[in-house]
C-alpha cells in the first residue's frame, strides 16, 4: 500500500506536469494544426495527428526534461506525420487483386493536349479569318463541308481549275500563317 506522503507527492507531480502541458504544449495547437495542414495537405487526420503528439510529448516529459518543448512537439508531430504518410504509401495484396477491372489508362486526352487542341483552333481560325474571301469560302466548302471541286464550279461559274487553285492559294496562306504562329506540320487534312 502506499503511504500517504507518496500520494501527495503523485498528485503534486501530476499538477506540475498538467500545468507545464497547457503552459508550453496545448498554447502552439493552432500553430501545430496549421503547421500539419500546410506541409502534410494529403494527411487527412491532422487532429490525430495532434493527439498522438501531445501524447508522446507526456509520456517523454515523464522520463526526462524536454529543453525546447515546441521543437519537440512538431518533431514528434512532424514524424508521426511521415510514418501516416509512408503506412497509407504501402499497397496490400488486396488493393492489387482487382487492379484488372481497374481502367489505367485514360483514353480521353489530358487537359493540355485540350488546351493545345483549342488554341490550334483558334489560330486555324483567326488564319481563315485573314484569306480573302472567296478564296475562304471556296477553301472553307471544300476542306470543312466536303463539297466537291465540280459543285463548287458550279456554285461559283468557275473552273474546276479555278476551284482547285482558290484551295492551294488558301492552303498555302493558311499554312504561312500557322507557321508565322510555331504551328509547324499543323495542315489542313486533303479531301
């Protein structure tokens, strides 16, 4: 059994001990959770994170003096922190099993060949805006709408050759300009 001077000394421990804890630890909880949430942005429990700190943080102050306390306590945080992150890294057996039924590759393209794709089309277009325009319209019937060089000589009461002519003229100004703006190799597909 134990004496009551033993006691004493026990809950005199424990109220210098609490003490030191809302003193020197639980002040930085702001700071620490901020801290967490701003280096570690894929760990999703940063509340126990803190938890498990401020638990390590006693349990050494039992043991021994702690010099710098807020060092110690993102230390600790900043560790347990890693191993989350290196545990949640780790890929069982089971997480491979129905990795088959899993897509891996996307077949859609990705948000800069989207990109790129779009600002081609706008200087296609700001070029087509520049061609003259009977040669644009000729070029646009033929290579967009697929109207055939005879159709168009008709349309238009030309030659086919004339036809023929108006869409090499368009495409080589279109081609001038696409390169003017680093689009080289960028054609107009023959049809």
């Amino acid at each position: 059994m134990i004496s009551p001077s033993a006691n004493e000394a026990s809950a005199e421990v424990d109220t210098s001990h609490t003490k030191w804890f809302e003193q020197e630890v639980h002040l930085h909880d702001n700071q620490l959770k901020a801290y967490l949430r701003g280096a570690f942005p894929s760990v999703r429990d940063v509340e126990d994170v803190v938890q498990e700190s401020y638990l390590r943080i006693w349990k050494a102050k039992l043991d021994r003096p702690i010099a710098s306390t807020k060092s110690f306590l993102f230390q600790v945080a900043r560790h347990l922190a890693l191993d989350l992150l290196r545990r949640n890294r780790v890929v069982t057996v089971e997480d491979l099993r129905d990795l088959p039924a899993e897509s891996v590759m996307e077949d859609r393209p990705d948000a800069a060949q989207i990109l790129s794709y779009h600002e081609k089309i706008s200087f296609v277009a700001a070029a087509l805006a520049e061609l003259p325009p009977r040669c644009r319209e000729i070029f646009v019937l033929r290579k967009f709408k697929g109207v055939s060089q005879k159709e168009l000589a008709a349309q238009f009461s030309i030659s086919e050759r004339t036809v023929e002519s108006q869409i090499t003229r368009g495409m080589r100004l279109l081609d001038k300009k696409l390169r003017q703006r680093g689009l080289d190799g960028f054609s107009v597909d023959e049809r």
